[in-house]
C-alpha cells in the first residue's frame, strides 16, 4: 500500500529503479482555452548544491542525465497523456548515479504561466509519486492540493543520499517563478535554451 507523504516528510527509498511521475488535470470550471503545460524537471547537485555541468539538468530538452541514471520520459503539453496516471515521468536508476550526485531535485514549473496568466490554483488532481519500477506499485505519493493557489512553480520533492542509502523528502516549496529561476540558483554556467 502507498504511502500518502506530507510536506516535509522522509522516507527511505529502498528501491534501485524507480520512476518519479506528475500527474494534472485542468480546473474543469476554468474558461481559459489554453492547456495547461507543466513541465517535471530533475536538478541532479553534487555537495555545493549545483549541477555540475548542465547535462545534469534533465528534462524535456535534455531527456538523460551522462550518467544514464535518469531517463525524462517526454514532454506533455496539456495534462492529458493519461486519463489517471502519470502525464510526464523521470526514471530512476539510483545504482547508476554518479557518485559526485548526492541529491536530486524534482521540480514542476508551469511553461509560459505570464503570458498565459496561468498558476496551480487552477490545476486540480496535481501529485507526485513514486513507483517501484520492479512491481509497477506505487510506493509514495504527494499530493499537491489547494497549497499552491498562486505559484507558478512546486519544487515538491528530492532524493537525497545519507549514510550511503537514499531518501526520499516531499519538500512541497511554492513559488511564483519560472524554470529559470531554479536554474540560477542551482547552475553557475550558461543558461540551458
């Protein structure tokens, strides 16, 4: 049985092969002709809390991290590639992690939220999860809920590695930002476009 994660809770991951899924819908009562496209994206961070080259980025336009550790499964630009699971998706294999890597930061960010005029308020049935990629059960899932009504971008969870095992923490962190914005807190080099 899954466990219902709360912000800031850990758990340990105990798992090699893993795949952290988002899933969304649009509000039904929202009038806006246009989708709603989050973005999930991975910030792999060595003990300085920075990518250690931009290849560490994975996501949509960088779909694999050079260690072949983390896999983006593609980009979905509405919310509706699937009915009720997972709309955009990382697999994870933790034994291939580089070993300069000690956490790694999910993040859903709303693509084009200005000029959309678009925020998670107006996104319902929004989570993370986490599935054993051995049994295909979910192990952990977060819900991201009414907790974000007005950022436009949810750094929800990380792996972390302590005392050589992986963890697992639903850090549930809102802001009113971009992509971007993460990138300069976590990359010192050129900008990814």
């Amino acid at each position: 049985m899954a466990i219902n994660l709360k912000k800031g809770q850990n758990i340990d991951v105990g798992l090699t092969n893993i795949t952290i899924g988002l899933g969304w819908d649009p509000n039904e009562d929202n009038n806006d002709d246009n989708n709603f496209d989050l973005d999930l994206s991975a910030f792999m961070l060595n003990s300085s809390e920075l990518i250690p080259t931009e290849s560490f980025f994975v996501f949509f336009n960088n779909m694999d991290s050079p260690d072949g550790a983390l896999h983006h499964t593609g980009d979905d630009l509405s919310g509706r590639n699937s009915l009720d699971g997972d709309d955009e998706s990382i697999q994870i294999d933790l034994s291939k992690v580089s070993p300069q890597i000690i956490q790694i930061i999910f993040v859903a960010t709303i693509h084009d939220y200005a000029a959309r005029k678009q925020n998670f308020g107006q996104v319902s049935n929004s989570y993370i999860q986490i599935m054993d990629d051995n049994t295909q059960q979910v192990v952990a899932k977060y819900e991201l809920g009414q907790d974000f009504s007005i950022e436009t971008a949810v750094e929800f969870g990380k792996l972390y590695k302590q005392n050589g095992k992986w963890k697992f923490e639903a850090s549930g962190v809102g802001h009113k930002q971009d992509l971007a914005f993460f990138l300069s807190r976590h990359y010192k080099g050129q900008i990814i476009k």
